[in-house]
C-alpha cells in the first residue's frame, strides 16, 4: 500500500489527506502513518511549515504533494520521484 501512496502523489497535483485516504481506503490516521513510514525510507519529506494551497500553482515543487487541511505539506524526495518513474516503466 505504501507502493500505491507514492504513486499516487508522484501523479502529480495537489492530494488532499482525505482524498488519499478514500483513494487507498484507509483511516487519514494511517495514511498519516503511511506517510511518515515513507519519510523515514527516504521517499517523501515534510515541506515543514504551513502551505497555503490557492497557491499551487506558482509552487516550485511542481503539486506533487499531500496536504492536510491544516496546510502541512509533504512531498516527493528525488529518492521518492525516481522510484515512482520506475514503477511506472516496469
């Protein structure tokens, strides 16, 4: 499942916790897990401080994120992105 979590965010966009949690069929609280499970492997990373998402679009990191609704942030690592492009392929 964690698998799936990285491919979902590394589709791109802006991904709502709730809306992963519906696509994975999880509790947001695992998905919370989830995503800290994948930080520590190294494939995501908390962008640290709050976002403001009406902003996404003039965004450096391109929307491939996760964000809660109270704005924390967490996105793909180069690890993270390369991982993804493969499975992709494979």
């Amino acid at each position: 499942m964690l698998k799936q979590l990285l491919q979902l965010v590394a589709e791109g966009g802006v991904h709502s916790y709730a809306t992963l949690a519906r696509q994975l069929g999880v509790s947001r609280g695992l998905l919370e897990q989830m995503l800290q499970d994948l930080a520590r492997m190294g494939y995501v990373a908390p962008l640290g401080g709050a976002c403001d998402t009406s902003q996404c679009r003039h965004c450096p990191l391109g929307g491939s994120c996760a964000t809660d609704r109270r704005g924390n942030v967490w996105v793909l690592t180069a690890k993270g992105a390369q991982t993804a492009a493969r499975r992709r392929v494979a």
